[in-house]
C-alpha cells in the first residue's frame, strides 16, 4: 500500500519532471525510437544502452523512473533539486540503500491529445516484469497500455456533470474523464490501486477525483451518473490453484461473468441519458456467437439501454491462453508454462468455448421512452487514428436526429459526404462500367462499404444544395426507374450512413 501522497511533495516532483524535460517525446529522442518501441516488449537493454554514460536530469531520470534502475541518490538529488532522494523515498516511489535510490514504482510520461487540445501526465504504476525481473506480484497496478490508451480515446469528449471510472487502476481512464467531466469517483478493488490514483491526480494538478474502495458498483450504491468508464478485469482467467489471480485483470469471476454484470448492472447507475464505455471480452460458447450473449446480457439489464457493440478482434482458446501466460511474465518454454495453458484449456472445454471476442461496449439509458439504438458489430479492420470518442459522440447525435425524421422528412433534409470519405471504382480491362464502387472512410473506424452504382449517384451528388428527396428523383430519371421503388431501396441505407459517418448534417 501507498503512503497517502503529500500535495506539496507532488507539486514539487511535478516541478522537477517539467524542468527535466521528462516527457516521452524527448526520451525518445535520447535512447532512439527503436529502443523505445522495444521498451513495450519489455526490452530495457537497448535504451540503457541509447543514454550509458549520461549524466544528465533526462537519463538519470529516464533510468529510474522509465526503466526501473537504481541510481546514485546525489544524481536523484540533482535531478530533482526540489524533491530531492529523500523526496522520492517519501512519496512510496522508491527506497534508498546507503547511498543508491532504488524504484519501488514506475513514474512514465504520457503524451495526449483530444478535442481539447494535446497535454502531457506523468503516470505512476508497478515495476513492469524487465525492472522486476521476474513475474507480477498478483496486487500489481499496470500502468498505461494499449488497452487503457483505447478506452481513453474512446472516452466521449462532449461535457458532463459526474462521472465514474470502475476499476480505477493507476486512474488513467478518471484523468481522462476530468478532461470533460467536472467530477469523477473513481473505485478499485484494490488500496494499492487507488493509492496511485491519488498520487497520478496530484502529481498532474487533477482535482475533482474522489477515489472509492469496493467491488463492480458497491461503492456507489444508490448513485447515478452522467458518465460512467471501464476497463474492468475483464481478462477470462481459470480458477484453478496455481493460476495467478492478478488484481488487474482477473476480476475473480468465471469466464466472461464480470463484463456481464457489468452490462446488467451499469443502467441503474446512469442518469437519463447518461452513458457507459468499457472495454471487454465475450465468449463463443457451444456454437453462440459471442456477440449473441453480449446481446442477451443487455436485453436482460432492468433498465432497458442504448446499445452499441463493436468487437475488434477474436482469438481461440490457444492464442488467447498464450497471450495473458505470457502477460503475467511466464516465458514460453520455461518451467510452469504448458501447465498454465492447459489451465485455460480445460477451463475453456469446460464451457465449449471456441472463441473469445475483444471489444468496445457503450451503453446508454435513453432519456424517456424504449430505446432506439442497438448495434452489434464486428470491425476487424486496422484504425486509421484518433477522434474516435468524438466519431462516436457524432453517431449518436445523428442518430439521435434522424430518429425524429420519417422517411418524407429525411427527403426534405440536406446533406453533405464527410471530408475524410473517398470513391474507389474497379474495373475489368476494357469494361466502361465498373464492378465494384466502394466507398472508404479515413476516420472513425475506418470503414469501407461497397455500394451500388445508384447510392454511388446519390452520396457523391450530397454537398449541401439540394434536398435528399430531389436528389433521388434525379438519379431515378437518369437511370430510367421508379423514383418511389429507389426512395424506398436508398432511404434505409442512407440512414445507415449518415450514422457511421459517410453522411452528414451541414
């Protein structure tokens, strides 16, 4: 458990960073950006090697804090002329052995960038697996990776009044949330947990962040929110002796049973149209789509919700049990690996799973009225970059909007093609025709969709001047067809891309 965080000691640590230059642009230039890649990977040799024989705040600080090396505590002090080694020791970050500074945590920093604008954090978690040199302890708090910078960028950025973040962890996800919310409890199993919550928020001059003991929504029974974030531990773990149980991704529950009750949970807890986010996993069992039980799970919720599913990537019980083995730091072929494995691989026999889904969920409680928003996907394509929160907030409110547009309204409506859509035509050698039109979107997530050569007419005709109605007429009489029978084929698609984005309101 942390020592409680003194502010002032955090202001001045803070001080001392900015001074340094500790951001993770500028260790990247130091230690090369091959040697920071491999940092991820656990591979802390090559940037040691990329600052040996520097002295100066930069390296000295990138060693203790970044990769988890003792340091010579007169070089910490200088590093840190305000805070000091002793500083350090005080705040729980490390330790001093005679005349050596030796890190008890990690201190990383954070670049970002949202509808806001683009910031920096300094984040403290756990020694990783290279500085430990060994497994996790089973209490360990991870600090950020690619799943915490997901669900970051998920995060919608349009404002709200309060909001939660379950399973706080080192609190990235609440920093995240502070950046449009005014208030954020944040909760977590684990004291340890919420220890570096608390420091994260003051290291980062982020208040407005109340931190909560307890289990899933037991510490806010009774509450609702406007907001409300997750990256549970969502990782399918056996319950078996001998598996390691970590506090930061096994919530303790069989197979996919936490991602559940959160779903089954979560509307109770959501102001009228509020919203929830969270990452997950979801099982394929004897035959049933994963995305069928995810499906189940929220038409089984009390408060009838908003749904949107996206699952981006799905593994078999072998790839899956590989990758969290080798997450705990257990290394192929050493001693205990294939007894770990099997482990899985009887758990998931015993349910007949045979794949195991990752993805997004955002759940929303509708403000009167059943729900009118239930999406089910599976988008396994690369992304093209940020500005998915605000893509999602975007879908919504065009949903939102066209739920209250009948089909003659729709056809009264403007339109234009969104900036970042583009045509592809493919045609066989001597063909005047094409054979396949595909429209392909730059953003959001990146779709693309073939059309035909009539919705084709009708998205590239959209800028804004004419009404989608005359549009339509117009194309039907240069194609030669029933204007009534191509209304009623393009309306329904035309609803569906103005929702993922193709389309838009001017």
């Amino acid at each position: 458990m942390l020592p409680e965080p003194d502010p002032s000691l955090c202001r001045h640590l803070a001080a001392d960073l900015h001074d340094a230059g500790f951001t993770a642009e500028a260790l990247r230039d130091a230690w090369g950006a091959s040697a920071d890649d491999g940092i991820a990977r656990g591979l802390r040799a090559p940037a040691e090697r990329g600052i040996a024989g520097r002295d100066d705040p930069l390296a000295v600080l990138g060693r203790l804090l970044v990769l988890g090396m003792p340091q010579p505590a007169a070089s910490v002090s200088r590093a840190l002329a305000r805070t000091g080694a002793d500083g350090v020791v005080r705040l729980g970050l490390a330790e001093l052995d005679r005349d050596v500074v030796r890190p008890l945590a990690l201190v990383r920093p954070q670049s970002y960038a949202d509808e806001s604008g683009a910031g920096r954090w300094w984040i403290a978690s756990d020694l990783d697996e290279a500085a430990l040199g060994g497994p996790l302890a089973e209490d360990h708090v991870l600090g950020v990776g690619g799943a915490s910078l997901t669900l970051a960028a998920l995060q919608l950025p349009t404002p709200a009044r309060r909001g939660l973040d379950v399973g706080a962890g080192c609190g990235i996800q609440a920093l995240r949330a502070r950046r449009a919310v005014e208030t954020v409890v944040a909760t977590d199993i684990s004291e340890r947990a919420l220890g570096f919550t608390r420091l994260n928020a003051l290291l980062n001059g982020v208040d407005g962040i109340e931190v909560r003991l307890g289990s899933l929504f037991e510490p806010v029974a009774g509450e609702r929110f406007d907001r409300i974030v997750s990256n549970p531990p969502f990782v399918i773990t056996p319950r078996r002796e001998g598996v390691p149980a970590y506090e930061y991704r096994d919530g303790g529950m069989e197979g996919d049973d936490i991602v559940a009750a959160f779903v089954r949970g979560v509307g109770e807890h959501l102001e009228p149209g509020g919203i929830a986010q969270l990452l997950g996993n979801w099982e394929t069992r004897g035959g049933r789509p994963g995305l069928d039980r995810v499906r189940a799970w929220a038409d089984s919720s009390p408060v009838p919700l908003d749904v949107w599913v996206v699952e981006r990537e799905s593994l078999d019980p072998l790839e899956y049990a590989e990758l969290w083995v080798r997450d705990g730091g257990t290394l192929v072929g050493s001693q205990g690996f294939a007894g770990l494995i099997d482990a899985w691989l009887d758990d998931f026999s015993a349910r007949e799973v045979s794949e195991v889904g990752f993805g997004y969920l955002l759940l929303r409680r509708p403000v009167k009225g059943a729900p009118t928003f239930a999406r089910y996907e599976r988008l396994h394509q690369a992304l093209p970059g940020d500005g998915l929160g605000a893509h999602l907030a975007a879908s919504l409110d065009a949903h939102d909007r066209l739920a209250g547009l009948d089909d003659d309204a729709l056809a009264a409506t403007l339109l234009t093609v969104a900036p970042d859509v583009t045509e592809a035509r493919h045609h066989l050698p001597g063909q005047e025709d094409p054979t396949v039109i595909e429209l392909r979107q730059g953003s959001g997530f990146g779709r693309s969709l073939g059309v035909d050569p009539g919705l084709a007419a009708l998205v590239g005709a959209c800028d804004g001047d004419l009404p989608v109605g005359v549009l339509v007429d117009a194309i039907a009489e240069l194609m030669g067809v029933d204007a009534a029978a191509l209304r009623a084929d393009l309306l329904p698609r035309v609803r569906e891309l103005v929702v993922t984005g193709f389309l838009a309101f001017p």
